[in-house]
C-alpha cells in the first residue's frame, strides 16, 4: 500500500509538467488573454525532477499532438512547421540535459537555486539557437537573407524567451523549496 501511494506521488512532476505545457503550447509569447509557452521550461524541469527518461519522449509526443491539433483544429499557422521542425528534439534535448545536470545542485537551498536558473537561462541561449538557426538553414524562407540579417531579426525574440523559460522555471522552484520548507517544518506542540 506504501509502494502504491509513493509512486503516485512521484508522478506528481511528470502530471503537473504536462499539464502546464498543454494550458501554454499554443501560444509563443502569451497575449492578454493566453499564458506564454512553457516548453523549454517544461523539458527543462522534467530533466531535474522527474527520473524516469521515458518522459522526455512523452513530452516530445505530447508536443506534438498539442501542435497538430492546434494547427488542424485551433486555427494556429502552421508556418513554422518545416523540416526545421524536428530540430526541436535536439532544442528540447538541450533543455532536458540541462535539467539532468541540474539535479546535482540543492533546489533546497538559494544559492542551488540560483545556480540551477542560471543553468536554465544558459541552456534557453542554446535551445534558442539550435531551432532558430535550423529554421533559417531548413524551412525554405530566408534564401534571400544573409545568417547575419536574420540573426539581427530573431534576436529580438530572444529575451521574450529567457524570461518566460525563466519566470516559469523560479516559480515551480520556488513553489518547491516552500513546499520543502513546510514539509520539514516540525508540527508545533502545545504546553498545557
């Protein structure tokens, strides 16, 4: 009975992550009335909390099917869907392994914490640059455009995507070092 209620709770992670990326996918940067992707915050705290591998080609699916049905049922352009597309694997891959080494720093403790945010913001410049520069050699659209032209247009992306891998990674961390906090909080005893 023990085993059972452990394991369930261990996949708390791997719902809640899920879950987050399914409420944010379709929207890149958010509006007024949709929260900004989580993706790259998703991959990145499923490499750090959640042990099993098998969900990084979970969430790879889940990204996916989220795509498609957005695209085939909600509406969303489908432009940026070109062979460039499979290199969100590597985009995503960079994402989880900064998570996995992430692990062997305390998110208990706030220097862990922001050794683990920096870990995050330095593997978001990666991912950023594995997709978008597999999008310009890969869809078809800039063959009139130099690297440097479409560097200099894209870059202006890149902090809409620090900040919300980064906003979403502290808030899930510092909902976790709370949740630690209360948990180690002995229960207070009365004197009567």
């Amino acid at each position: 009975m023990f085993r059972k209620r452990a394991t369930t709770i261990s996949t708390w992670p791997a719902w809640g992550l899920m879950a987050l990326m399914a409420a944010t996918r379709f929207h890149h940067f958010g509006d007024l009335q949709t929260l900004p992707d989580a993706s790259l915050a998703v991959f990145f705290l499923a490499g750090l909390f959640v042990t099993n591998p098998w969900l990084f080609a979970f969430l790879l699916v889940e990204a996916g099917l989220i795509d498609y049905l957005a695209i085939n049922l909600g509406g969303v352009s489908g432009w940026c869907v070109t062979p460039a597309y499979l290199f969100l694997l590597p985009t995503y891959g960079v994402m989880w392994l900064g998570g996995r080494f992430s692990r062997r720093f305390k998110t208990g403790e706030l220097r862990g914490i922001s050794v683990v945010l920096t870990v995050s913001a330095g593997m978001t410049l990666l991912a950023f640059l594995i997709s978008n520069n597999s999008f310009y050699f890969l869809s078809g659209y800039f063959d009139h455009l130099s690297l440097t032209d479409y560097f200099n247009q894209v870059i202006a992306y890149l902090p809409r995507y620090l900040t919300s891998t980064i906003t979403y990674t502290s808030l899930i961390l510092a909902g976790n070092w709370l949740w630690r906090q209360t948990m180690m909080t002995p229960p207070a005893t009365s004197h009567k």
